[in-house]
C-alpha cells in the first residue's frame, strides 16, 4: 500500500498535508472554524501515539482508559500578531477540559490524554496563562479522536440530513 504522499502525487492532488509524522490511522484532522483571520486556508493535524516511557504496547489512565501522547502542527498560516494559540483536549461531552499547552513560534505543540474519546480544540488566548482550566478566547481550530467518532450518527440514519464537517468530521 502506498502512503498518503505518494498516492496522492501520482493522482496530482493539491490538497495540503501536515508535517507531523506518526501513524496514519490514528491521526486526525483539525478543523478551522475561520473564526480567526489568517486560518481560513490553515490546515491542522494531530498525531497520537503511546506513550514512551511505558514498557507495554499500550499505556492506561487510572480509570483503564487509554493513555495517548499528541502532537499537534498546524500548517499553512502564521502566528497570531496578538494572542497565543492555545492547545485543549476535553471529553466529547465537553465535562472536563485540560490545557496542553501554547503552540510555539512553528504552531506546534504536544500533550497527553487519558481518555478513550477526546476533542481536540485550539483556541486563540489573549495571553499564555499556564494556570487556566477553560479556554476564554474563540475557538480557531477543532477535531475529534478516531475512537470519539466511532458512535455518533451524525450524516446517518435520522441525522442524515445534519452535515458531518460542522461537527468537525470531513469527508465522510
């Protein structure tokens, strides 16, 4: 099977690809909300990983759930003139929120999250506030883990008529 690069060279697609290596399947896209000018033609990715520091092939949470190292880029636009992009992972239902971190100058950034089912969310924040629990500034870019898109019916059966790509799920 060929990879994503390639494949996509010998069909003469344009379509931007992220700079962040890791395995294809259990990366996932990050939406821009176009909340924020500059990132309407900005591209976002995130990689999961196992963490490092375990001997075993998979690490768990306390509570048995999955444990993940992320990296997230994003790719195609420059760094706020004000503010700092900011990196948060929340469960699906929104109940718990966490801050990962400020991207750096490259829009780059990584954490780790113990839950099974996460969102992924950017956010521009007037200022780098290691201490907050919530993010205050807008939404910029949006995505959710391959295991949290497993149970939803959005674009399916009686929610056929919602489109996919406003809760953040291209192409499908």
């Amino acid at each position: 099977m060929l990879p994503l690069v390639t494949l996509l060279a010998l069909i003469g697609s344009t379509a931007p690809v992220c700079t962040v290596a890791g395995p294809e399947y259990y990366a996932f896209e990050l939406f821009t909300t176009k909340n924020i000018p500059g990132t309407g033609l900005a591209t976002g990715r995130v990689e999961t990983a196992a963490p490092a520091s375990t001997p075993f092939s998979v690490s768990l949470g306390p509570d048995g759930s999955y444990a993940y190292d992320l990296r997230i880029a994003l790719d195609r636009m420059r760094a706020p003139r004000s503010g700092r992009f900011v990196a948060w992972v929340t469960t699906t239902e929104i109940d718990h929120v966490r801050r990962l971190g400020a991207l750096d100058e490259n829009l780059r950034a990584s954490g780790s999250v113990d839950w099974n089912k996460f969102i992924v969310v950017i956010t521009l924040e007037p200022d780098d506030d290691p201490t907050a629990t919530m993010w205050t500034g807008p939404i910029a870019f949006r995505g959710m883990s391959r295991s949290g898109m497993m149970h939803t019916m959005v674009g399916h059966g009686a929610l056929q008529q919602e489109n996919c790509a406003a809760y953040g799920y291209g192409n499908q």
